[in-house]
C-alpha cells in the first residue's frame, strides 16, 4: 500500500465477477456470507439494487465513537447498495450501505446508512472480486473504526475460512451459472490460448500474446507497450471470455485454488 498526503492506497485488479440474486424472504446478511464460502471469496465489492421487507439502518455518531440504535423500515425500494468484503478478527466481515426510499403520509422519502440486516423482497447484485488481496480490518486510533490496513498480496494458497457443502439458501444461480463456470472451471479442463489471444495476468494487467514458442515461453504485449517473456506452463488457465473480437484467457498460479 502507497501512503500520500491523506490516504493510503493499493493497485488492484478485479480478477473475477459473479452476478446474481437473493430470494424474497431470505436475511441478507446470511445470503452473503453464504456467497463467501459459495465462491471462495477474499476481498470483494459489491453493488446492488431491489426492494426490502424490511432493513435496519443504523449510523456512527462520531463524537461519542458509537453507533446508534438502528432504525427499521418495512417495504422499501432500495435504490442504492455498496459495500466491501474483507477481514475482520479473522473472519471475512461484509460492510454494506443502502439508500432506501418509501412513502410516508403520501411522500416519498429516502433514508441511508449503514446496513445491519434486512429482509430480501427482491435483490439483484454483482460482486467484483480482487483475489490476490488480503485486506484486514483494525482499530484506527483517531475515528474508532475498524478501518483497511496494509493489504498483503497473495501468490498462493491462502483460502477463506468459511465453507459450504451446497449452494446458499436464498440465493439462485440460474442467471450467473456461465459466469461462475468461468470463475471456477473444472480442474481438469485444459485451455490454450494462441498467438493474437490475450491473457488477464494478476501482476502485469490485460496483455496481448505474440508469440508462443514449443517449451511453454510466451511473449506477452503489457498494457504499457513493453514485452515480457513469460512461462505459460507454469500458470494455470482458466476458461477464456470474449470481449468484442478479442478472446481473454484468465490466469492464476497454480498454487493457487
């Protein structure tokens, strides 16, 4: 993490996506972390739109470093959704804000905060996930928040601590399944990609292949114009996707799962 003048930062790269929806009447805070174990997430951001039969929201008053007591809503539309996965005491922790809005005596009128759980009427989301970053959560002395500390990038192993044996409650796939396949290709498959194919590299970014060579060297194109000789055996290669006419081979170390 690079440190400026009033912030901290890290250069991340999304190496995954997964889009879907939670079913009317689940909790919401047991939908995503059933997602985390469902798809082996790290580090994520997620947005998301739909409806509540009811949130509770709730904010941090700053001068007393508390949050306040959370305020309910029944029948809501949820206009707005962010939130990040990451760790906190060990285990993955989902911070996650709404912007809702309901009638009340014939207006429509919009509230917002932090989300400490709700009731899904009907929940479309997608979730970006940085897989080579490990972001904790610490005490910062001058809010009183647990806030991001310095990330560790991972090249291996490294899996969350929560898993499931079957897909989460609440939660379908029907509309994501080729996206998730993608995301989790089966082991044994093989992919090669060719001369003119692009690979998405962790470290180097989006780059062009020109040139392959019969022991596994690949010549890749970085996004900033310099060539790299890399080892293709040595990665693993996931199930490529189109973008436009180019076609984008996903790669990860192999010590990776």
């Amino acid at each position: 993490m690079t440190e400026a003048k009033g912030s901290l930062s890290v250069e991340a790269r999304a190496s995954r996506h997964i889009v879907g929806r939670v079913s009317r009447g689940a909790r919401l805070q047991k939908a995503f972390r059933d997602l985390v174990g469902e798809h082996r997430l790290r580090t994520a951001w997620v947005s998301a739109l739909g409806a509540f039969e009811w949130i509770e929201l709730t904010e941090y008053h700053q001068g007393d470093r508390r949050y306040e007591e959370a305020h309910r809503f029944e029948r809501c539309e949820l206009l707005t959704m962010q939130g990040n996965l990451s760790q906190r005491d060990g285990e993955p922790f989902w911070h996650l804000h709404a912007t809702v809005s309901l009638r009340e005596e014939g207006r429509d009128v919009t509230y917002g905060g932090h989300v400490v759980d709700g009731s899904v009427f009907a929940l479309e989301f997608r979730i970006d996930c940085f897989d080579e970053l490990d972001l904790k959560r610490e005490t910062d002395d001058a809010t009183g928040l647990q806030l991001w500390v310095d990330p560790e990038t991972q090249t291996g192993g490294g899996q969350t601590s929560a898993t499931v044996d079957e897909a989460p409650p609440g939660a379908t796939w029907a509309m994501a399944a080729e996206i998730s396949a993608r995301a989790q290709p089966a082991p044994r498959e093989e992919h090669k990609p060719e001369k003119g194919d692009w690979i998405e590299h962790a470290k180097f970014g989006l780059c062009k292949i020109e040139g392959l060579s019969g022991d596994g060297v690949c010549i890749i194109k970085l996004p900033d114009a310099r060539r790299k000789k890399i080892k293709i055996d040595a990665l693993q290669v996931l199930a490529p996707r189109a973008d436009g006419e180019r076609k984008i081979f996903p790669v990860r170390s192999k010590t990776k799962r």
